[in-house]
C-alpha cells in the first residue's frame, strides 16, 4: 500500500499540483506506516512478554530497525511541513525531509525482514525482500514518473547503488535460492499493480522497472563477490541503456548511455577476471560480444534537469494549453479578476536542464497567451510569469511534447521558491536530516552484518 501511495502522490504533484497535507495519497501513505508501526508495536510488546527486558528485547533480530524506522517516518510528515513552512514547498524528492522518509523506510523494511522466521514457501519474505528494494528504489522515483529534477546522468547511478545494496540485504537476510529474483518478480508484479490502480485513477504512470529485471543476476553462481556484483550492474546498465533507446523509460538514452558504457565495461571486466582460466573461449566471446552491443548504442552526450519549487500562493488562475503534436503550444491564462493588477512576462518550459522562454502577451482585461515550441520529447513544466507589486509570480502546467490536443485546469499563481540561495540555517539543517537519515541506514547495514555472523556462529 505504501509503494502504491507514493507513486499516487507523485501522480496528484504531477497532474493536480501541490497541496495540502491531508490529500488521499498522504493520508494513504502514512496510515499504511502507521498499521506497520502498531504491528512492529505488537511486536515489541510480545518480545518483551517473553524476555521480560528491554534490552534483550531489543536485541531480537530487526525490531530495533523497524522501531527506529517506523518512528522516524512517521516523524518525516510534521518535519516536512516545517520545512515547506520555513523554506517554500518543493517539487523535489531529494529534499532533506523527503531522503529521510526513503531512508527511514528503507531501515524499517530491514528491520521486518530481518526479523522474520524463515517459512516454508517463502512468500512473505520474497514480499519483504521486495519491500525493501521497492524502498531502496523510490530514490529514483521522480526519473521513472518524467519529472526528473536533476541531472538525467545521474538516474543510472543512484539505481545501481539502490539496486546493489537492495541485493546484498536480501542475499544476506533470506537463506533461499533465487531470493533476489522473487524479490524483483514479486516488486514489478507491484509495479504492474501501481501502473493500473493509476490508470482507473486517471493519473500520470510511471514507467515500467525494466532495469531492475537486471538485479536477478545476481543468483546465479558467479566466482566470488566481485563477479557477482560486477555482473548485476553491468545487467541493471545494459537493460536502463535498453530501455531509453528503445523508449520505453523516460531516460534519454543519450544520459543513461554516459554511465551505461563505462559500468558495463567494468562489470564484464569483473566477469573476465574470474572466468578466463577455466572457461578462455567463452571469456572472450562475452567481451566481443558486450563490445559490439556498446559501439551499436554509440556515444553520447549528458544531460540534466531541474524543476524549481513553489512558495507562497497569491490568487487561483484559469490555465489553458493547446498543443499540436508537434512540440508547439499556446498557454492561455485568464485571471479571475479583470483588475488583478498582473503584468504580462514570458512562457517558460523546464525539462533537462533547458530553460526556455517566450512572450507573453495580454490580449484583454485579465486575458493573457503565449506560444512556446519544445524541441524535446517528454514531461516539460510550462510557465506563466507575470510581474504584480514588483515580484515575480507563475502558475504552471505540466506538458508531453507530442501531446496534440486542449486542455484547462484552474491552478494556483504564486510566489516561486528557491529563486534565492540557500541561508546557512536551511543548509545545516537540511545537512542535520541528511546526517540522520544515513546514520540509520549505516545502522541498518551493520544489524544486518551481525545477524549474519550470528547466524554462521556455531552454538
């Protein structure tokens, strides 16, 4: 529930804009860590029933992580309104209150899966496993929904370390064959689910995982560590490299390729190292072959993205877009008062970094239009500016490039944030959340250690 919630709260920002604290996806969202929270609660109640100490109950496999991290992801939701009440609201995952809900998250579902008697199918630990990588891969979230808000380079990297450290959790909590591969199969059958629920929603899906399909490597019987995980990144980078170029993710493939090639390289190094000895003909017809497949994707260049975030709101405002498939779009805004006072600026579209810009002109009593062109396919936020008291305020949109069409939707005009830099206070604070969050996920890391070697440690 908590993965689909997310994605829907993704899709409202999206589709609908920001709002309030108490929107469905919100409240879904938390209500779904809250029952977690009472079950890790029962938990704890029972652990200490049985040793009759808060120590040794604490001890008990998991249940301080899944403690620790239920507390502080409940614990996000009023930090984030604090935030967006002294900074501006954002648009933007990787805030400080919004890392500290992936990474508290992430160290609950560690801490359930830690906690877990093995069973006899195995189903509620693949359903953990992909609880725990669909966690881990949230921090990727605004690449898969089209509304990258960074550098489009940087999508492949943060997978690959998501995905790696998803897989030597599961790979050291769950002592059964093809753990990670139920793990991925059971996540994109949660996937699948989240992109239909949006559809019967109306909403904006984000794409399918597809290069997470690549992390199963890791179960076959690679010679050591360095094979193992050299194999699965090179397999995650061949597949998001795939993927872009045949488009079916909303990575440009020209990003991912930047990457995609160097990992790929080193994962088949990696690979090779290990194998030439016993298997040389094999060996090098996996080089040839991984060297043919990248010069066919070729080079290419980088690329980036920002969106900025939203401040204080002024007025409502009637937006109308009209595209033609083409790229071309008129912006028409009608404000709700012939007298608003607002004076005409520009069109501004935002995508990968491009900021681009056109007139807008006044062509009546509140009535206002411009036509601006996007030369890129994908998701762009179009922008209406205007000046009114000497300060800058907009309303916006978000447009597909080859959408061909007319639609409206009444949206909030108001004061932008993030236009000036950040104070220091904003930056220790945001460095402080940060700080947290790491310290927890560095404590998830080093439970999960111990528990192995307990478990390895003859009675």
């Amino acid at each position: 529930m908590s993965v689909f919630a997310t994605y829907w709260d993704d899709a409202w920002h999206t589709d609908i804009g920001r709002d309030t604290a108490f929107i469905a996806p919100h409240l879904a969202l938390y209500g779904s860590v809250a029952v977690v929270g009472l079950v890790v609660l029962g938990w704890g109640l029972v652990a200490l029933a049985r040793t009759r100490s808060i120590r040794a109950a604490l001890r008990q496999p998991g249940l301080l992580l899944a403690g620790l991290g239920g507390a502080v992801t409940l614990a996000a939701a009023p930090l984030d309104a604090f935030w967006h009440d002294a900074f501006g609201r954002d648009a933007v995952l990787w805030s400080p209150p919004h890392m500290l809900v992936v990474f508290a998250s992430t160290t609950m579902a560690i801490g359930l899966l830690a906690g877990l008697r093995p069973t006899r199918h195995g189903i509620i630990e693949a359903a953990l496993s992909a609880l725990v990588l669909g966690s881990a891969m949230m921090t990727v979230l605004e690449y898969d929904t089209d509304v990258p808000q960074f550098s489009q380079t940087l999508y492949l990297p943060v997978v690959l370390v998501a995905g790696l450290l998803a897989v030597a959790i599961i790979r050291a909590l769950v002592a059964r064959p093809y753990a990670v591969a139920q793990a991925v199969a059971v996540y994109i059958a949660m996937r699948l689910i989240v992109v239909a629920a949006l559809i019967l929603l109306g909403r904006s899906t984000p794409d399918l995982p597809v290069a997470v399909l690549g992390l199963a490597v890791a179960d076959l019987p690679w010679r050591g560590h360095a094979a193992r995980y050299g194999a699965t990144g090179a397999a995650v980078a061949a597949l998001a490299w795939m993927a872009s170029a045949l488009g079916v993710a909303s990575q440009p493939a020209a990003a991912v390729g930047v990457v995609a090639a160097p990992v790929i390289v080193v994962g088949v190094a990696l690979v090779l190292a290990t194998s030439w000895r016993t298997h040389p003909v094999g060996a090098t017809a996996a080089a040839l072959l991984a060297g043919a497949g990248m010069l066919m994707l070729g080079p290419v260049p980088e690329a980036i993205a920002h969106d900025p975030g939203q401040g204080q709101p002024v007025t409502s405002l009637r937006l109308t877009v009209v595209g033609d498939g083409r790229g071309n779009v008129r912006l028409d805004a009608v404000a709700p008062d012939a007298d608003s006072q607002l004076v005409a600026d520009s069109v501004v579209a935002r995508r990968g970094g491009q900021t681009l810009t056109a007139r807008l002109n006044e062509i009546g009593a509140g009535r206002f239009t411009g036509t601006i062109r996007l030369p890129e396919d994908g998701r762009w936020f179009v922008y209406v500016e205007f000046r009114r008291a000497g300060e800058t305020i907009e309303a916006w949109l978000p447009v597909d490039s080859g959408w061909q069409g007319t639609s409206s939707a009444e949206r909030e005009l108001y004061v932008p944030a993030g236009t000036q830099p950040p104070t220091a206070t904003q930056i220790a604070a945001g460095a402080a959340i940060y700080a947290v969050g790491l310290i927890l996920l560095a404590l998830a890391l080093i439970q999960t250690r111990h528990i192995v070697r307990r478990r390895h440690t003859p009675a």
